[in-house]
C-alpha cells in the first residue's frame, strides 16, 4: 500500500529565493508537500486546479496583491485557510485581512518555529471546515437509521454486536456511562429483532418507591393490600411476546431483585395476592451506568441476578472513545435545534469545532447534545463560535499537571519512592499523548509537531503507553 499524500501548502511570493526557502523549511521540517507560486494570479490557477490545505503569501506584491488574492481564494474554496507574511508598515494590512478572513499572519524576519506551529494550526482548521462541509452528506451512514449517528470504529464495533444479539432472546446487560446512549441500544435491540411488531416497555427503576415498583412489575390482585381495589396487569405480562427494558437496574431493593431472578429462571411471574403464575415470553434488557460488581461485594445486588442479567453484554462507549464522530454529533444536533427554534443556516467555525473535539465531555452524548441546544438558543450571528459554547472561550480542561499533582499526592501514601514516580509519570504520558491526540484528531505527525517532538520519539511513547492513535480518529 502507498503512502498517503501529505497536505499540500502553496507558499507565494514573488522574491523567488525567499519562495525556495520557504518551500524547501516547510518540506523538510513540516513534512508537506508544498506548491510555489511567483505572484498571486499564478497562485489562483493553481488554487483552481488543486486547492491546497493551506496558503502562505507574501502581503504586498506586484500584480494583484495579498488582500484582494486573499478574497479571491475565498471566493473559490471558504476552507482554504490563509496565513500572510507581512514586513514592516504592513501590520496595518495584516491586520485588516485578518478582519477580512485571513487566519493570521507571520512577521518578516521569520522564526521558523512559529511559522511551522501557525501552518501546522491553519492545516488543522482547514481540515475540520471540509469535514464540517461534508457531514450533512455522512449522516446517511451506518448507524442513522437505529438514531445512532457516527462513524467512529469503536461505535460501528458496538452497533455490529447490537445486530448480531438482536435476532436472538437472550437477556442483555447494557452498560456505560451516564449519557452514552444506553436506551437507545435497548430500542436497537429491540427494533432489529423479531418481537419489533410490538411495543417495548420501559421501566425507570429508581423512579418508583419499592412497592410501587414491584406492583407495576408484577401486577397484583383485587385486595392483595390496602387500597387494592382491582386487579391490575403488571407490566411483565404487558410485554408478553416482546421486550421489557429495566433502566437503571442497580437501583431495585434486593427484594424485587428476588422475585426478578425467578421471571428470569422460570419464565413466569406471580402477581401480588396471587397464588398461581403466569408464563411469559419476554426479552429482557437492562441498563445501568454503575459498578454492579462493587454493589455485590456490598451485599446490594445479589450475584446470581448479576450472571441472569449478563447472558451478553453491551458496553455503550463514552464520547472520549469516539472523539472524531464530535463533529457530526454536533452538525447532526446543531440541525434539530435549528430547526426547532427556527434559527436555520447557522454554522460552527472551526475554531468552535476544534475547541468541542477538546473538551472532555464527562456527560458524554447528552451533554454534547445540551450543549448545542443552548448555542443555538444563545448565538448572536450565523456563525457558532467558541465563545457560544462555553460560559468562557474555552471550556475547561485537566492540566497533565493538575493530574500529576493528584497522582502524586495518592501515589504517595501507597508506594515506595520509585514506584510512585513510575506511576505518576506512567499516568502523565498517558493523559499528555491523549490529549495531543484527541486535538489532532488522531494525527501523529501534528500531534508530535504540536508537542514540540520528532514523529518517531512520539510514536515510541505511544508503543510505550499502549494508546493507538487511530482511536481518536
């Protein structure tokens, strides 16, 4: 298999060893692949045949000059992004093409350096801004017509093994974090499998007081305790022939846990008040985003409930682990809340894109979701910028050395000098690549440029840590 073509630059400007030096340092310690023009009208049939990832032009030229090449690109392709050298008494200048769309500029004598790290930025953006323009096409992917949207190898892994557990009756232990979509698996289950001719039923288990709960599970009969007064059809038997979904299960009194391992075992319930049982033929599903493990070895969930329950297993994954589906969650949910409060053609910068893919979304999907909601709501322009999603610009994010405080002030207490200074710099480097990762969307060569590094030291503490970066694409 080839190698795949590095990003294109198309540095112009009309001093052609300057043009040569630039080409050669963006090459060589960039690793693009770059293109050089002379003047800007030779650069915009260039843009024309091939647009490039990025556009680094000299500000005053012969001809046609920095600023009006500037709204020629955008004219042709508005993700193209384009970083102007300047000289002196050009600042001016620079900075009303920044007004006019520029992404920044570099001053004459150049640092190398910068100039590398603001390419490396400006490659970055074009890319979410083709990626944005292509989403309403990728919406029509796999997944989308379950309510699943994304195309993230972790998500697409759990959607195959929701379609092969679909077909059969076996009980389904659905588990994850708060927000990543646990009812809308069970509804998968559900809807793929031969019982989608009827209604599923959904109980909200920590909503109900215990004799509640165990009444509408049940059922009970007319007298069976006060206030009884009439028979009543527990929801079990009201799922006969389909799927009963016990959300959040953990939460149910061991004594309803007793009386559920028996459905589960004998496939028959007994309402409250009764003597006889009922058979039933139902899929059971349940869900739940605690530790159910840890609430056995506390005695609240009884261990041969938990082993009924996990017949399989589903493990919905946190956003964290899909952080390349951020943007078109985000197109997807930015369309039903414009939509919805009537706010249409809006759209996220890059910059808003960039600063969702670097959040670290403990509330998942649903806080995805909220988030969007209230920028549709709030956003005083047709553009969402970073400052909408946000009460500041950026959202807050766990410093590598907030972290390396913590795990030392743990680590301490527990382990020898040496082992805890192993641990904390274990975790460091973990918490360090991963963020880089998930900024770059999974790309080693910007992330390692970005972490001031060489590609081939970055790969070798990845190796190190165990984190493959095509996860985070």
């Amino acid at each position: 298999m080839s190698a795949s073509k590095p990003p294109s630059i198309l540095v112009v400007d009309d001093d052609r060893d300057m043009l040569t030096f630039l080409a050669k340092m963006l090459a060589k310690k960039g690793g693009y692949g770059v293109v050089m023009a002379l003047s800007a009208e030779e650069a915009l049939d260039k843009v024309q045949a091939e647009p490039p990832a990025a556009v680094l032009t000299d500000i005053k030229m012969p001809g046609m000059g920095g600023l009006a090449f500037l709204q020629r690109i955008r004219a042709l392709d508005p993700a193209v992004t384009t970083v102007l050298m300047t000289g002196y008494g050009t600042i001016e200048m620079a900075v009303q093409a920044l007004k006019d769309g520029a992404y920044d500029f570099v001053e004459k004598p150049f640092d190398n350096e910068r100039i590398l790290r603001t390419i490396g930025r400006a490659m970055e953006r074009t890319r979410l801004m083709r990626e944005n323009a292509r989403l309403q096409d990728r919406l029509s992917g796999q997944g989308q017509d379950l309510g699943f949207v994304g195309r993230s190898r972790r998500l697409q892994q759990t959607l195959e093994l929701l379609r092969r557990v679909a077909r059969s009756s076996a009980t389904v232990l659905i588990r994850g974090e708060s927000g990543t979509g646990k009812e809308l698996a069970a509804k998968a289950l559900h809807l793929l499998s031969p019982r989608a001719g009827r209604p599923m039923i959904t109980v909200n288990c920590p909503a109900l007081p215990e004799h509640i709960l165990e009444s509408e599970l049940f059922g009970y009969r007319k007298g069976a305790f006060t206030g009884a007064d009439h028979d009543k059809t527990g929801l079990f038997v009201e799922a006969d022939g389909s799927t009963i979904l016990l959300d959040e299960i953990a939460d149910i009194p061991v004594s309803v846990q007793t009386k559920l391992l028996r459905v589960l075992h004998e496939k028959e319930v007994q309402p409250l008040g009764q003597n006889r049982t009922f058979g039933v033929d139902v899929r059971v599903i349940a869900s739940t985003n605690q530790d159910l493990e840890a609430k056995i070895r506390k005695g609240e969930f009884r261990e041969d409930l938990f082993y009924r329950l996990k017949v399989m297993s589903v493990t919905m994954p946190s956003l964290a682990a899909m952080v390349g589906d951020i943007p078109l969650l985000a197109q997807h949910f930015l369309d039903h809340y414009s939509r919805e409060h009537g706010r249409e053609h809006l759209e996220f910068s890059a910059e808003a894109l960039q600063s969702l893919m670097q959040h670290p979304w403990p509330g998942n999907v649903r806080e995805l979701q909220n988030t969007i909601n209230r920028a549709v709501l709030l956003c005083g322009n047709s553009v969402i910028e970073a400052s909408d999603l946000w009460d500041e610009a950026e959202p807050p994010l766990e410093s590598p050395g907030a972290t390396l405080n913590t795990l030392a002030a743990a680590s301490c207490e527990r382990l020898s000098y040496q082992k805890a200074k192993s641990a904390v710099l274990d975790q460091f480097n973990t918490t360090y690549l991963t963020q880089a990762l998930r900024s770059s969307g999974g790309n080693v060569t910007a992330a390692a440029r970005t972490c001031g590094m060489e590609r081939q030291a970055f790969q070798r503490l990845l190796r190190r840590s165990g984190i493959d970066s095509r996860s985070f694409r």
